[in-house]
C-alpha cells in the first residue's frame, strides 16, 4: 500500500513539473523532432504518401506533457517541415487541419488507464485520419475548382475519389502507431511510479 503523501503521477502537469519531470518534454521534442524528420526524408525512402508520424507524436506529447502547449505539436511538425519543403496556398487547410487535430490529440491524449487510452488512440487514429481526408480534399477542390475539378459537387466528389490513395496509408499507418503512442505514454507512467515507490521509506509501503 502506498503512502497518502505519494505524489499523484496522473495529475495535470504545469511548467514546474515539467521542469522537474523533464524526460517528458524531453521524449515530446524527440518524437516531434522525429516527425519532422520523417515529413523531409519520407519521399527520398520511397515511403507510402501521408505515411506520416505526426499524428502519433501529438497524441503522444498530450499524454506526456498533460499541458496544454501539446496541442502545437502537430503544427510544430508542418511548420519547420514546411520551411524547408515548400508548400502552396492549399497551407491554409493542411495547417488548420493540424491545428484541429492538436486540440483532439489533447482530449484523447488526456484519457487515464492503458485500456481505456489504447481505445482512445485508436479512435483518435480513425477518427483525425478521416478529418484530415476530408478537409484537406475539400480545400484543394475549392482552390481548383473550375481548373483542376468542375465546381459543383461532382467536382468535390472527384477531389474526394482522387484523395483515396493518400487517405488509406495515413488511416494505417495511425492505426498502428498510435498504440505505439500510447504504449510510450503508459510505459513512462509506469517507470515513474516504479521509481516512486522504490524510493519511498519503507514503512510508506506498510
């Protein structure tokens, strides 16, 4: 049994925490230093298009930072990539859809219990993957519309059918690396505990 003046590891996080408990911001600059690398070298593998790692480090940053500065993880990612990539006016829809998917990614990131976040991130996975098609397939057929698509609703049905081949490795790849996600967020959860409590006098444990 543990001691009531444990510290609650599963409470919301502030700056000083953080500080305190720095692997975590830590392992958040990781992953999202490694999203980013991924969005540069990902065409140069021969890796699937929207075969991305950003949506796995926003979700993953919320569950190990527990603040709210986690919901800028995924545009972070776009930003400094984009920097070097280039982008076009569609920007303003691949960046709001980012933007929408850090807010989810610090709700679902939020959810307590390993069962309970693997069906969060798995949810979350589905769920961003489907906004992100559909928002972002919206916005390039406005922009195109009456050049690249017709302008009606045939026009966005064809932008919708042209996106297919992107949405299917990006709906894949979240769902098998957002549990990863979450198995990280757990794990560090349980590595701090262990170390609590060892660290406890021994009769705390009595």
């Amino acid at each position: 049994m543990t001691s009531a003046h444990a510290p609650r590891l599963d409470a919301p996080l502030g700056a000083r925490d953080l500080v305190g408990r720095w692997w975590r911001p830590a392992l958040a600059v990781l992953l999202v230093a490694g999203a980013v690398a991924w969005r540069l070298v990902k065409d140069d593998l021969g890796a699937p298009p929207n075969l991305e790692l950003s949506t796995a480090a926003a979700f993953a940053a919320a569950g190990l930072l527990r603040h709210r500065l986690a919901v800028l993880a995924p545009l972070v990612v776009v930003a400094l990539s984009d920097v070097l990539l280039g982008n076009s006016n569609v920007l303003v829809f691949t960046w709001t859809a980012w933007a929408v998917i850090g807010v989810g990614a610090w709700w679902a990131g939020r959810v307590r219990g390993s069962g309970a976040r693997l069906v969060s991130a798995l949810g979350f996975g589905v769920g961003s993957s489907l906004f992100f098609y559909l928002w972002t397939n919206a916005g390039v057929w406005w922009l195109g519309r009456g050049t690249f698509y017709p302008a009606g609703i045939d026009g966005l049905l064809a932008s919708y059918v042209s996106g297919l081949p992107f949405l299917r490795p990006m709906l894949l790849g979240n769902l098998v690396l957002l549990p990863l996600a979450a198995g990280l967020v757990a794990l560090t959860g349980r590595l701090e505990r262990t170390t609590v409590v060892a660290a406890l006098p021994r009769a705390a444990h009595q």
